[in-house]
C-alpha cells in the first residue's frame, strides 16, 4: 500500500466511531463509550476504537504512512477471538498483552461469499495465532514452552500448511496447489514431538488437522484427533476454571477447544453412534465461548444433539418424543439467516431424535411420528433452497443437510441435498468429498434413483 498526502499540518488525534468489534461486525457502535453496549451483550472483546490523524487544509503537503488508517489493516488480525479477563496475570501479557488492540469477535455479516476469506474463520484464527507465537521467538517475557524450539518449529510448519490450504503457502505445494505429502507429515512429527511434552502449543496443530479431516476426510469420522486434544486438555486441566486459566495462557484456546466439541457431537450424529470423547463439563464452556453464533445452532437445540449422541433417547424415549415436539413448535421462518439457520437444526434434532426412535426392522418411526419426520424433512428442504450460498452459516449445515439426504422421500428433495454437497465442492475450500456419494448409496437403495 502506498502513500497518502494529506494537505496541511496535524490539528490532533481522532477515534473512529465505531469500535473494531462493531465495525467488522457491521453493526451501529454504542456512542465510543470505553466498551460498548453490543459486545458486552454479546460477550465479545471490544477490540478498542482505531485512532487517526486529523489534518489541517492549510500549508503544504506532508506525507502520512497508510498504518495510521486502522481501516486498512489486513482482516485476518482482526479475526482472532479470546475472551479477555477483568485481570490478566503476568503470564499472559507477552500473547494476549500484544494483541489486546487486535482482538475482536467473530464475524456476524449477515451474508459472506462461501470463497470468501471470512469463511475461513478456524483456519484465519489458527494462522494469527502462529503469528504471534512466532512473534514471541527470542522474547524474554514469553513462557518456556513458548520459545522452545519444538513449538516455534511446530507453529511455523502448522502456519505454512494453513497459508497453503488457503492458497498463499510458502511451502512447497503439489500441483493441486495444496501442501505435499512430505509436508503434513513433518507438521505430523512436530505436533507428536510437542504433545511428548504435553505442550499446550500442541492444541493449534490438532486444530489444524482436524480442520483438515473434517473437510477432506470420510464424513463425519473426525475423532482420530479429538482423542489426542482430549488427553492432552486432561494433563492441565480437569474443571471449567482450570480451562479458562489455559486459555488465558494460550491464546484462541477456547475456540479451538469449541470447534473440536463440535466435532465430536456431530460426528457422533452422523455415524449414529453413541458416547462421546469430551465431557459434559468441556461442553459446559461452548456457550461462554459464543460459539453458538459462530455456527448458528441454537444453544437448546445442540442439546438435543448431545441427548441423543449420550443415548438418553433410549433411556428415555417419551421424553425424547417431547423434545421433537419442542424442537418442531419452536420453527420460526425464513426471513432471515438466522432464523433459516435455527430452523436447519432444530428440524436436524428432530430427524436424529426419531431416528433412533426408529423400529430396527422396519426403519420407520413410531406410529404417529411419521409425520413429524416427514414435516422435519421437508421443511429442512425448503430451508436449504430458501438459504443463500452467500450466507455465513451456509457451510456449517453439512450435518443437517446429511441428516435430511437420508430421509427424503422425493426427488425434488434429493436434487436440493444434491446442490447443497456440490456447493460445498465448489467453494474456495472444498469439504465433504464423499457426503453426496453416500446419500446417493442410500437414494439407490430405497428406490429414488
């Protein structure tokens, strides 16, 4: 970027109006008070109001550096979400102290492009944290662990694999244009050399790989690196306060650990399994964390989720009925994102719950139910072509989207299943490789196609 040349002297400094959080999030900020009333309602760091020189149309031209205009700064810095404490230990100054000014929130547009960058938003937070992690190489104040050289190796290889999944690597690419082989394997051997030392640094690396497995692997079997982070969380903490006092040390802990519980609930869903690797006290944390927002999955309705993957839909199969009932009474409509999104998943929870509910031998629903699953699917359907591929929560709904592939009745409903997969295909970041070859499996064999 280059230069601008403002006319005059500088008359003093100027805040923005709006704070970071609100500007990115393209909301109205709350009158610059010290923290604004929409981050803390939303539990979100503010991220500070950027300050700008204000310049005098008198006397002759003089040069400003375009770093005093925050607005073009690289987004991606922006990007990297931690709840910040009313006191930090001294410990946590050389992460969180250098990056106070640059924390902010995730992103909450109401539509993004499914290539767009935003999209990225796991991977964005994974590469600023590598960031300032390598930033910290030689610093005296940082931490032991932090300036080994098994975790300054091990974030630079996880940043250069990040950098080159999203097409802007330094390492050695194949001719997909994506890392080598050679490459995941030696991030692979760093990452086991850190976790030898039960280095909580390790936490950025199995986020990375099972960012990876779950867009490029078999769907919806992605706890190969859960169990590796759930070891690895028991060594230093075994309670909700011991969690949020390592999350104070390792910056962007808490959304790494949040999207890896994610995957546990919902990989289970998909595979119809039963039990869990995490906790319930780990999941616990999910809704501090916002994470909530981030997937647009209504708090109640992941729940559900979680009673059915824990089997309570055995233990309890009347109550199980009720919470169908619930999940379904509670549809809003299709106005907005936010809505259409709450209504994927909760008429998902309502597909899992009577799936399991389901006869083993006729594979159908109790009597009477029928039609809930019926009336689940199709309006999950009608949610999917009413969903802009723009929409932020768009690639978060593969879980729902498979759930209704494989209960549809129709064709119509297959060919929007169908789009949904091949939409994921086509995005920047291509996911879910097999998804749409396995409901079509199922399609073929009850006769669809």
């Amino acid at each position: 970027m280059g230069e601008t040349k403002p006319r005059g002297k500088p008359r003093g400094m100027r805040r923005d109006r709006d704070c970071r959080a609100c500007k990115t999030r393209g909301i109205k900020c709350d009158l610059n008070r010290p923290r604004c009333q929409p981050c803390v309602a939303s539990e979100l760091p503010c991220g500070g109001y950027p300050q700008r020189v204000v310049w005098a149309n008198k006397t002759s031209p003089t040069s400003v550096a375009a770093s005093t205009k925050p607005k073009r700064r690289k987004p991606d810095t922006r990007n990297v979400s931690s709840r910040t404490p009313a006191a930090r230990p001294a410990v946590v100054a050389v992460i969180a102290g250098r990056t106070a000014d640059t924390h902010v929130g995730p992103v909450h547009e109401e539509q993004q492009s499914t290539s767009g960058p935003d999209h990225y938003s796991l991977i964005k937070r994974l590469s600023s944290f590598c960031r300032h992690i390598e930033a910290l190489e030689g610093s005296g104040g940082a931490r032991r662990q932090l300036s080994e050289a098994t975790t300054t190796r091990l974030v630079s290889r996880i940043n250069d694999l990040v950098q080159a999944r999203m097409g802007t690597a330094p390492v050695q690419t194949t001719v997909s244009g994506t890392a080598g082989p050679l490459d995941y394997i030696a991030a692979l051997m760093d990452l086991s050399e850190a976790l030898e030392t039960a280095n909580p640094v390790a936490f950025v690396g199995i986020a990375a790989f099972a960012f990876f497995e779950v867009c490029e692997g078999a769907f919806g079997e992605w706890q190969r690196h859960l169990y590796g982070a759930r070891s690895l969380l028991d060594l230093h903490c075994r309670t909700t306060g011991e969690l949020e006092v390592l999350a104070r040390d390792v910056t962007g802990l808490s959304e790494m650990v949040s999207h890896l519980l994610w995957f546990d609930v919902m990989g289970a869903i998909i595979r119809g399994t039963t039990g869990l690797i995490f906790e319930d006290w780990h999941r616990e944390t999910l809704n501090a964390a916002g994470f909530f927002d981030i997937v647009g999955c209504p708090a109640s309705t992941f729940h559900v989720f979680t009673h059915v993957v824990v089997g309570g839909v055995d233990a309890d199969p009347i109550g199980s009925c009720l919470m169908v009932m619930d999940s379904l009474l509670q549809l809003e409509g299709c106005e907005t994102d936010v809505a259409r999104t709450a209504d994927a998943y909760r008429c998902a929870a309502a597909i899992a719950v009577l799936g399991r509910l389901e006869d083993a031998e006729t594979r159908l629903p109790p009597p009477g139910m029928e039609t809930a699953m019926a009336k689940a699917v199709d309006r999950l359907c009608h949610v999917m072509e009413m969903m802009p591929v723009s929409s932020r929560y768009y690639l978060h709904l593969a879980v729902a989207v498979f759930l209704a592939g494989m209960r549809v009745t129709r064709r119509e409903q297959c060919d929007v299943v169908r789009r949904y997969w091949q939409n994921c295909r086509a995005a920047e970041f291509p996911r879910y490789p097999d998804a749409e070859m396995r409901c079509e499996a199922h399609w073929r064999a009850i006769g669809l196609l």
